[in-house]
C-alpha cells in the first residue's frame, strides 16, 4: 500500500476487482447527475429519482433540492440533506428512500412519511378504521379507482392528510407494507 492508500482502499479494490468505480456493499457513492455521468451499470441517477417521485407520485423535484442521493449497495437509494464525499464509508447516511434494482421501483416508509405531504398523485386517503387496519399491517380491499403499483396509504388528521405508509395495491387489494418493526395496534 501507498503513504495515501488505506486498508479499507485496498479492501475496497479487491472487492470491485481493483476498480473503485464499482458498486461495493458496503460503502456509500453519491448519484450521478444524470446517465452520461454513470459510471457504475445499473446504478441510478438523480435525474431518474427525480422524475420516478414526479412521475408516480406528482412530488416536484424541487422538494429534493437540498437533499444529495446516494447508493449503497445494490438499488439502496438514500437521501441525505446537504453533501459529503464520495465515497463514503459509514453505516447509514440521512434516510433510507427507494429501492431501485428490480422491476418497480419502491419507496420506503420513511421516504412516504417524509415526502408523501407533497404527493398530488397515487396517494390513497384511508378512513379511520381502514388506516387503523393499514397501521396495523392489514390488507384491504379499498374503492380505489387509481393506478396499481405502489401507493401512499394516508389518513386526514387535523385539517391535513398526513401519510401512513407504502401499500402495494393489485387486483383490487391494498397491501400494507408498513414493516411489522412499526406497525400499530391504535
């Protein structure tokens, strides 16, 4: 090893056959821009993040203005608020929000719990006793006239519709997919 390469560089190397412009598990690589940017084959861009919340959701990109991107394994998608380098090797960087290497693209719990207010689109407003069942894990078979695919189970609080959890909803079904971890009996 050189003065400047560190074990973990090396260990990195070995892990991606000696290119650092490989996906490795266990470290964090910020997005790029956009696919001419791309360097790692199956990895997302910012711009296609961008326009999958935009696109199933109606949440503008402007939301995620302050917010930098960032893969850490295969289609782990995390969103920090502000920058570091890249990359970066730490447990976790800010939030967990989308998994993206396989078919359809799914957001997480707390990427809808924090982003879902700005949702126009795909958000399904739940009654009191069907949100205390999606709270709960429960599925339901909800009069929804929408898209299929993954959907935003939501519940009016107080004047404003806040977001529960992702539901998967197919052949007239809501699938909760609030993690068992965070699901409530209320």
């Amino acid at each position: 090893m050189s003065g400047e390469e560190t074990a973990s560089d090396a260990y990195d190397a070995a892990a991606s056959g000696g290119d650092l412009r490989q996906n490795v598990g266990r470290r964090f690589a910020r997005l790029p821009d956009t696919a001419a940017e791309r360097e790692v084959e199956g990895r997302a861009t910012r711009e296609e993040v961008l326009d999958w919340w935009e696109t199933r959701f109606g949440v503008e990109p402007t939301v995620f203005d302050e917010y930098t991107f960032w893969e850490k394994g295969a289609g782990k998608i995390w969103a920090l608020a502000g920058d570091v380098v890249s990359p970066i090797e730490v447990e976790a960087i800010g939030m967990k929000v989308l998994r993206t290497r396989q078919e359809h693209w799914k957001p997480t719990t707390d990427a809808v719990q924090r982003f879902g207010r700005d949702a126009t689109k795909n958000v399904i407003e739940l009654d009191a006793e069907d949100a205390r069942a999606f709270a709960a894990g429960e599925d339901l078979e909800p009069d929804w006239d929408g898209d299929w695919g993954y959907l935003i189970g939501a519940h009016e609080i107080a004047g404003g519709v806040e977001p529960i959890g992702v539901g998967l909803f197919t052949h007239g079904t809501l699938r909760s997919m609030v993690p068992k971890g965070r699901q409530r009996d209320l």
